[in-house]
C-alpha cells in the first residue's frame, strides 16, 4: 500500500496495491495488519454505502461530536467523488483548513480520516456508490453538520448548484455550530 500525507497532519491518502490480468483485478481494501504496521490504529466497529444516484449531489459537512466522534476510512467503489475533510480540532494549526481528494472505482484511493474532521463529499458522475469504515457507532443524539458552503470554511466544490438534503441545507454555520473538538 502506498500511504500519501496530505497537507493537514492526521489526513492521509491510501493507494492499494492492485493487482491485474486479462481477467480483471485484485486488491486488498483492508487489512487491519497492515493499518498497524504504518501506524494506524483504528478499530472499525461499523461499514457504511452510500448510493447517489445524480452528478452533483453534496452530502455534508458531517461529523458526530463528543465520545460520538468518529475515525473514517472512505472510498468511492462506482463512479467519482471529490471527497473533502475539514479539521474542526479548535487549537490546531490547521483549524478551519479543508482537503479535497478525488476518489473514484478508477483511482481506488482510499481517505483516512481521523476524529475531529468534518467529512463531505459531491458526486463527479451519475451512480456513484461509496463506503466507508467508522471505528465508532451511529449516534442520532450527536450527529451534526455545518452548512457545506460556510465562507468561514470555504470549501472549494467546484459546484454552483448541489443537490442536498433538506437536513444539510438547515445545518448551521461553523460559528453557530456546538462542535466541540481539541485538539
């Protein structure tokens, strides 16, 4: 596997080794052995598949607060995503900064994501399905977002018109938000 810092520490991109023949190919998508011979010490307790079934669709900025917040291993396995994390750990350099990484079935990349981020993403193509791995439970009490436009985050979705939820179009902005991370 190929590991790839970004420019926000913590983030990292996650490039499989594939393996290919006339047949088609192979790759591990994970192997809680080898997170742990890089350093990455996760527990994932949970999978999660999304299906969006339209270019354009934006879900987020979404994250789950207090003893709820989760680590987040995601990757796109049908169509492309540009797939965005936000460091919301009050006390960081990095506060407030974004990264945005193209995933697709093509690239195979993989994000890691750990707690304190909010996590985004909008559909590049028709049909995307994505997956992602949580090292904590699905907690309704302490889900929130912060509205995927704030211009105090700035986030750049190369998208004037997303399709959002009704939930993601009410989320409030990060000043108005009860995000609660330290860093």
């Amino acid at each position: 596997m190929n590991i790839i810092k970004t420019a926000i520490d913590g983030i990292y991109i996650l490039e499989p080794k594939v393996f290919g023949d006339n047949r088609g190919w192979f790759m591990e998508s994970y192997s809680e052995k080898t997170m742990k011979e890089y350093g990455f010490d996760y527990n994932f307790v949970q999978d999660n598949h999304s299906f969006s079934a339209v270019k354009g669709t934006l879900r987020g900025i979404h994250f789950q607060k207090g003893n709820s917040a989760q680590a987040k291993l995601v990757r796109c396995c049908k169509g492309a995503v540009l797939d965005v994390a936000v460091d919301l750990r009050k006390g960081s350099p990095a506060y407030k900064k974004w990264i945005a990484v193209e995933l697709s079935a093509e690239n195979k990349r993989q994000l890691l994501i750990p707690r304190g981020f909010g996590h985004g993403y909008v559909t590049l193509t028709d049909d995307v399905e994505f997956l992602y791995k949580a090292d904590n439970y699905y907690d309704a009490a302490n889900d929130r977002s912060i509205l995927w436009c704030d211009e105090e985050i700035g986030v750049k979705w190369n998208i004037d018109n997303p399709i959002i939820s009704e939930k993601d179009s009410r989320a409030p902005k990060l000043r108005d938000s009860d995000v609660d991370f330290k860093y």
